[in-house]
C-alpha cells in the first residue's frame, strides 16, 4: 500500500514526501490520501481555520494516482488504466492497487455502510449523471464552430480614452523621472483602494533598488505597499491572481532582467486569460531597463544581468500593452492611464532617466486633479522636413541632441517619440514619415529582433511609394550589454552614431 501513503521521490528530491518541504518555509505540512473526501475536507478546514485566526499558510500533499493518459491520444498502456482493457496487456501492481481505490467507489461503500445513501441510490445518481453528461456532450457537438473573427476582437478588453489634460492653471511641481513615477503610484493609491505595490523592498525604507518607491510603505501600510521574497514568479503569479480577483496590482521588478523567472506566469498566463475566457487583468509590471553610462553617471555599469531591454518579449505576445515613456510628465500621466487600464501593461522605466543618473532631468508634471497621458498616442517632440527619426524611452533625448547638432548642418529631422509600443500610433508615425519621406529607427535595444525591425516592416508595407530612401536603424551591437563602464558607455547608440546615419539617410 505505499503509494496509499506517500510517493518515494527520489527522482526528484532528498525528501521521501513533498509535505516536508514546507520546513523549509517555516509552515507545518501534512500528506493526506487523495481519494478520501472525508481526509481531503477535514485537512483543508483545518488549515483554513488555522489561516483565519491569523496562522498562516499550510501545505496540503494530496496522495493520488493519474490512472489514464495526460492527454487525450495518450496509450494507456503506459498510465496503468486497467479499465482501458487492452487484450495481452498485465497492468502493474500498482495500477491495480490505485484502481482498487477509485475514490468514487471507496466513499460510495462508505455511504452504504454508514446507511447515507444506499448502493440503490447511488446507481440512480450515476445514471442522472451520465445522462446529464451525454446530454451537453451532444449540445457541444451540434453546437457551430466559432466564426473566424471571434479569435481577433478578444485579445484586449475594451479600452477607454485615457487622456485627461490638466485645467488651466492647475498645480504643478517640477520632477525628475523616477519622482514622477511615485507621484503617479501615489495618487493611484489615494483615489483607488484596489491598486496596491508588490516587489522586493518596495515597502522599506529605501523603497526598492532605485528609490522609487521610497515613502509609499511608511504611508499606505505593509499590505498595500507589500514587500516579497527573492522570488520574480511568485510576485508575477501574485500579481496575476490578485487582478482577477479585481485589484489593481502593480508590480515592480527591481532590474527588468529578472522577469525572465516569471515568464510563464506574463506570457501564457496574463497576457492570454482575457482571450481565452473574458475576465479583465488589470496588471501593470514596472521595469527599470537599458544601461546609464550613455547619461551623467560614467562610473556605474549594469552588465549583461541588469541592463538588457526586455520590450521585444512582450511586444511580440498578443495581450500585452508595452509603454515606454521618455519624460517625467509622460511617465506620471502614463503609468496612471497603465494602473487605470483592464490589460496587463508592461510599462518600461529607463533606469538611466532616473533623477540618481539625469540630475539635469526634471520638469513641471501636475499633481493633484485629473492627468492622464492616453496609451497609443505618440509625441512629436521636434519638427523637421527632411527625415524622421522614430524613437522612444531614453533615446527620445540622444534623438533631440543628434537633430540639434544636424541642424548645424542644414539637416532638419522630426523626432516622433513612440512613447507606446503596443498599442502603436502608426498613424502620427506615417504621417512623418509621408511628410518627410526618410526614416531613422533608433533604439538602446540590440538591432537584431529589435523594435526597429518591427516598424521598418510596418513602413515598408504601408508607405513603400512613399519613401525616397531605405529606411536605417540605429541600435545596440548583437552582442550582450558589457559591465565595463568604457564598454557600455560604447556599447549604447550615441548621438554621434544618429548624427552619422541621418546624414547619410538625407544624402540618399
């Protein structure tokens, strides 16, 4: 009867039952048979007992046995299924063993016994059952197949306008970038009691690797500004839950390389629930990414671990919304308009616009009243008629410092700041690009399956006609993010290199 009590898990741990992790964690677990309701509920109300009076969590391991395939066209030979009734096949003992356990069976003889629900009553039970069964078996059946267009309009919920313009003379205060962002949580925090913080120190008094959110634990309290283990999936997969439950979580990754631990839990999980089954997932991931040297800091490096541009993992998953403000009164009105929105929303912080790295980098952003900067919407930040150079984050500034140094030479260049990669504002960008009939794509991200190939295939589809030239990029080598401070600092695209591909462009 050993598999009755407790796999071996040799094959995967030291420890003989998976309960005795939970030690591990400081909580108690239990192994419990599987096939007995009376055990399964009797250990489940005691550990929710033990949680409503404030304990703390308990691990269940529920002892039972897959007895046919994981998947429908699996063999059953090879799941121990003596019900299958192969003909020359001996099922192994302890196939046997686990089908002489059938939970329905075994709890079936136990209600006899006890005089519950005699062995009559339970047939008559079952035949219901089955009948029911067969009867939505056969609705399902008959049922039509799903018209095409079904698949195309269920990736996003409806989205609401978010720009909101500040009144006339309504107050404001100048920031830098990251203080800006903790005014926009702030104000989120205050207006709406569903949105709350999770990350790695966010509620201590540092408020997180850069700062951000420093304050924001001392003011709304350890449950809504709440401090997580060293564990990226868990705070992904916290999050996640939480937004199907109604709240609002924003969650804080301290460096954007550390999402790759929750990958499952963003990319089959949140970005894909809206479409498979209608709920809302008001998610918003905040990502420090990219490298500081190019900025006011030569001395400090990232390397290949904490500097990397995530976009394009996100970019390229249907259900995600990927926004990637530049300056400090974007980065409030859309980190508002992110927490405000009812898809998840990779909303990317360039750590090298930060006030500790761009101390020359601050401006008037409103506090208080109604601010939001909409989704989808791109920005001309400079107006020119001879080429356009399409960019955003931290590069929208080495963009507006190559077009000033080309306006020395004659060269006037627009400077479209995407400002939101998905959704994208291709209309503002065409109409650039019509306008100016050369186009520039740069980015701090590297060049292969980069952003910028992405909208170079975009242009090239819509405005082929329209361009005099072929469309250049300006991106990071294909190489990873040196830590070396002199690497990195040459590793990111310069002004010089923009300035150096806009004058050939406009040559061409």
């Amino acid at each position: 009867m050993r598999p009755l009590t407790g796999e071996v898990m040799d094959t995967q741990s030291q420890v003989s039952r998976f309960a005795l992790k939970a030690a591990g964690y400081g909580i108690p677990g239990i192994t419990v048979f599987g096939n007995d309701p009376d055990r399964v509920a009797a250990s489940v109300t005691w550990a929710a007992e033990r949680a409503r009076v404030g304990e703390g969590p308990t691990l269940i391991e529920l002892v039972t046995y897959r007895r046919s395939g994981h998947a429908h066209h699996d063999d059953d030979r090879f799941h121990g299924n003596p019900q299958a009734k192969i003909p020359g096949y001996e099922y192994s003992s302890e196939a046997l063993l686990w089908a002489a356990a059938d939970p329905i069976e075994l709890y079936g003889e136990r209600l006899d016994r006890l005089g519950i629900l005699s062995s009559e009553e339970q047939g008559r039970l079952c035949e219901a059952a089955k009948a029911e069964v067969a009867a939505a078996a056969e609705i399902a059946a008959e049922a039509p197949w799903p018209e095409p267009e079904t698949h195309r309009s269920m990736v996003y919920p409806p989205a609401a306008d978010h720009g909101v313009e500040p009144t006339a003379g309504a107050f404001a205060k100048r920031m830098s970038y990251d203080e800006a962002v903790r005014d926009a949580l702030r104000e989120a925090m205050i207006a709406d009691s569903d949105v709350f913080i999770l990350g790695e120190d966010v509620g201590g008094r540092y408020g997180g690797a850069f700062g951000v959110t420093r304050g924001l634990g001392k003011r709304f309290g350890p449950l809504r500004c709440l401090n997580t283990p060293l564990a990226e999936s868990a705070i992904v997969g916290c999050g996640v839950g939480t937004a199907l439950l109604g709240f609002r979580p924003v969650v804080e990754m301290q460096f954007a390389d550390f999402l790759a631990p929750a990958f499952n839990a963003l990319v089959n999980n949140a970005a894909k629930l809206h479409w498979r089954w209608g709920p809302k997932v008001p998610l918003v991931v905040r990502l420090p990414y990219g490298g500081a040297t190019g900025t006011m800091k030569p001395l400090l490096g990232g390397g290949p671990f904490h500097s990397q541009c995530p976009e394009m993992w996100f970019v390229r998953t249907p259900g995600w919304k990927v926004v990637a403000p530049a300056t400090p009164r974007d980065a409030k009105g859309l980190l508002l308009a992110a927490i405000e929105d009812d898809s998840p929303v990779l909303f990317l912080e360039a750590k090298g616009l930060y006030g500790f790295f761009r101390t020359d980098l601050r401006e008037e952003v409103p506090v208080g009243g109604e601010f939001r900067v909409p989704m989808g919407r791109a920005k001309l930040r400079r107006e020119g008629g001879d080429l356009s150079i399409l960019t955003y984050g931290s590069m929208v500034w080495t963009a507006l410092a190559a077009a000033d140094g080309l306006h020395e030479e004659g060269i006037e260049a627009d400077v479209v700041d995407l400002r939101t990669l998905v959704p994208l504002d291709e209309e503002s960008v065409f109409e650039s690009v019509r306008k100016t009939s050369r186009a520039l794509v740069l980015h701090e991200d590297t060049g292969r399956g980069g952003f910028g190939g992405e909208l170079a295939a975009r242009l090239a589809d819509e405005l082929f006609y329209d361009l005099d030239a072929p469309i250049r990029r300006v991106a990071a080598p294909d190489t990873p993010i040196p830590y070396s401070p002199p690497l990195e600092h040459d590793y990111l695209p310069k002004v010089d290199d923009v300035v150096a591909a806009a004058r050939r462009l406009a040559a061409e």
